[in-house]
C-alpha cells in the first residue's frame, strides 16, 4: 500500500528525493513505530514488542524524503555491547554471515544492513556506529559505509551505548548511493542536543562526487601503529593491497605524506578509558532508553533487568557459544558520572582528537589520513568522534590462512572483502566523500568479485552483484 502511493505521488507530483519510493532496512536499534509490525530489539528478546514513542529521528527523515522502510536488519546484539561474542549474531536474529565465503563473519555491529547492502536485498541501509559498526561491516562486505561525526545524524529513538560516540550513517554499494542518504539523514534534530552543535547547513553531498577530488590533496598515513600488523593482528596481505591503494591515491593527484604518525597512537591502543566512558554511558542511557517505552511486554526495565532476563532464559539468549554478557556486566557495575569518568572522556578527545587525529592533521599540512580498514583505524575516530567514509579495496587472495572468528564463523577466509578507509576532522565528510568518491571510480574494487553462488538472491530480485 505504501508503495503504491508513493508511486503514485511520484508519477503526480515528481520525487520527494532520489530515495522516493526506494525500499531501505535499518538496523534493529533505530526505532520504527510499533503499529507497522516492525520491532525495535537490538536483537534481544527482552524488547520483542516493546512500543517506542515514535520513529527515530532518522527514519523521519527517511519518510519524509519518501524511502519505504522495508524492515529491520539482524545486528550484533546490544551493537555488539554485550559481551565476547561472535559479531552478526543476536538471540532474536540468529548467526547472520557473510556473502563472500560460506560462514564467513560479516563484522559488526551493522551486520545484516551490510549483509542486505552486499546482496541487494536493500538499494541502501542504516548502521550505527561507537566504534568500528559501519567501518568493519563496509570493511568486510565489499561496501561503502560512512561513519558520520557524533551530532550530524540524529540519535533520537536509537537504542544507545554512548551518545559521545553513537552516530547513525549508511551503507551502500556506492559512494554516489550513500552520499543521497547521508545528505538525507543528517541535520539538526531538537531531541539530540548534539545535532545542534552543527556549524553550517547540511550540504548536498552528491555535489563532492567527482573524479579530481584528488588532484592536488595532501593525504597522510599514520603508519605507526596502525600498519604493524603485530599490534593490528591484521594478515600480511591487507599491507600489500594498502601500498598498491597508495599508488592509486598518487595517480590521482594526491600527495602521499607517509609518515604521518599521530602523536598518541600508542597510548590509544594501551588506553582503558573508552570502555570507563562507554560502561558509564550505556547503563545510564540504557535506563533512560527503558523508560522512554511506552510498553514492554518483557517486563525488562533497567540493565540490572536485562541480565537477570538473559540468565533466566538460556534458550533464547544463551545457546552454547554464546553465552558471554561481560560488558553488560561491567556497566551495571558502574556507579554513575564521577571523576574517573570525566578524566576519561577528556583524556578520550586528547588521545582521538587533540594529539591523534587533529594533530596529525596539523603537523603535517593535510586534507585527511588514509588506513586499511581492518585493525584499530576506527579508534582515534571514535573517541574523537570524528568521520570515516570507507570503500572497497580488495579481497583476501586464496592461499589465505582461514581463522576463527566465532563458534561458527571465519575470518579472514579466501575472497573475503578488504576496505580503505579515509579519515578527518570533525564535519569533513564532504572532503571524504570526494576523495572516497575518486578513489572509488578509478579502481572500481566492488565489480572485481562477486558473492559466492548460493548467497546471491535468485527469487523475487534481480541479480544486482556487481551493479
């Protein structure tokens, strides 16, 4: 029915947007409205019809540009704030994996909208991201994905881990795709005070979309930390397809500053305060999130409820090798905003911010920092809080060492997609659009392979691997 009429609106009256008519699936963690049989669960039983007040902020303005919400994808349960637990996999949506090799490990927390993305299930989807949830995903299934600034795109009706890292942001089989939606979702929000911190009106992302967004660019590489692979744990060869990603990025006019090291990258890496931050916020936000229901069949009404639920239902939320609840526990034990929580969101934005990315940035004259996706690449970003637009790059070669990455899953494993990651400064996506943009056009990664046979969809959809 809804598709009917905005078809007929369309043919009428002309679009709203590019996305008129357009099906899109979010993530189970951004709110949708209960009366249209769309739960909002962040993969938990202990939220199944659970009633939010109304849509999130996002998905208004999906509808007003005229998306149809198609429903709501699989994800990390909790986005992946619940424990040691193998990524793609909730109690409610089961063990999502890759479509590049037969249980293959999508990453997460984004992990079905980047299933769904990959394959054409969806045009487009929303992720969200604290740390790495749209980055790996993009990273992991030959996708697009950007990681706004926290305050670009509303939170508002997002079930939260921490609103100083939170941000929602698309995922996409094209730079030009996930420019439409970003350039849709984003903008100031009256209930995410963050949005209001914007500095200028939303541009029109799609205007960055060019070939020479390169020419005459000075990119770094913070090579130290993030390229050695014994900290990253990365395989060998994500290297090897980086430096060729280089080569590209000089081909196209930018200048490789190599090195470009930010002054605090060791001590990112040793730091705990994210997690003091993040188990602080989430069981406040949580709480809040709880109470914001209108309803909630569960009975589930704080964290302290969550955890008791979890345990007294090991059928639904327990099976064997996913067990773990380590951080929902950690967070219940914190005792709210103190001292050593606000040492360590200050000490965050120095490490992510001040001497990481910014000064980075500064010292060495540049317009962003280049990094292979995998590894600690979305840390600096994330406590920062700053941006990341991730493309295609390449795909793990067939003599790889196949590893675990769950009780059922794998990773890395042969033809598994590899991602290239650009980074900047608070409010930069325009600039990294571009530049992901040009890279993009001049390599064209994602037509290089296709998903393997029996994972592309062969009913009711056309085959749109490698469109």
């Amino acid at each position: 029915m809804e598709a009917a009429a905005l078809d007929k609106e369309r043919l009428l009256s002309g679009p709203r947007s590019a996305l008129h008519g357009i099906p899109v699936l979010v993530k189970d963690n951004i709110g949708t409205v209960a009366f249209e049989g769309m739960n909002t669960t962040a993969g938990s039983y202990s939220l199944l019809k659970s009633i939010v007040p109304e849509d999130s902020g996002v998905v208004k303005r999906l509808r007003k540009a005229g998306a149809i919400i198609l429903g709501k994808a699989n994800l990390s349960e909790w986005a992946h704030y619940r424990g040691n637990i193998a990524s793609g996999w909730s109690g409610r949506g089961g063990q999502s994996t890759n479509a590049y090799y037969p249980n293959g490990d999508p990453c997460g927390s984004s992990s079905g909208s980047a299933i769904a993305s990959s394959i054409g299930l969806t045009a487009v989807s929303l992720g969200t991201e604290t740390d790495g949830s749209i980055t790996c995903p993009a990273n992991q299934n030959n996708l697009v994905g950007i990681k706004p600034t926290v305050g670009l795109t509303s939170r508002a009706g997002v079930i939260p881990i921490s609103e100083h890292q939170d941000t929602v942001g698309p995922l996409a089989r094209s730079t030009t795709d996930a420019a439409i939606v970003l350039s849709i979702i984003a903008g100031k929000d009256p209930n995410d005070n963050f949005t209001l911190a914007q500095p200028y009106p939303v541009p029109d992302y799609t205007m960055a979309l060019s070939n020479s967004s390169l020419v005459g660019k000075r990119i770094g590489v913070p090579r130290s930390v993030f390229l050695n692979d014994s900290i990253t744990g990365n395989d060998p060869y994500v290297n090897v397809v980086f430096e060729q990603a280089l080569e590209v990025l000089q081909s196209l006019g930018a200048t490789i500053v190599d090195p470009a090291d930010l002054p605090s990258a060791y001590e990112i890496v040793a730091s705990n305060n994210e997690t003091v931050v993040l188990n602080t916020d989430f069981k406040i936000q949580l709480n809040a999130y709880f109470e914001s229901l209108l309803a909630n069949p569960s009975g589930v009404m704080s964290l302290e409820d969550l955890i008791m639920f979890d345990n007294a239902n090991p059928t639904l939320e327990e099976p064997t090798g996913y067990t773990d609840q380590s951080e929902l526990i950690g967070a219940e034990a914190t005792t709210g905003f103190n001292s050593s929580y606000y040492a360590s969101l200050a000490f965050d934005k120095e490490l992510g911010a001040t001497r990481g990315i910014d000064a980075a940035l500064e010292m060495y004259t540049l317009d962003a920092l280049v990094l292979p996706a995998p590894g600690y690449t979305t840390v600096p970003a994330a406590i920062a809080g700053y941006p990341i637009v991730t493309v295609p790059l390449g795909f793990y070669p067939e003599n790889v060492t196949i590893g675990s990455a769950g009780p059922n899953t794998y990773y890395p494993a042969p033809g598994m997609p590899i991602g290239l990651s650009f980074l900047g400064t608070a409010w930069s996506e325009y600039e990294l659009v571009g530049f992901a943009y040009a890279y993009e056009q001049k390599t064209q990664t994602r037509l290089q392979r296709l998903a393997y046979a029996s994972a592309i969809p062969t009913t009711q959809l056309v085959d749109v691997i490698g469109m």
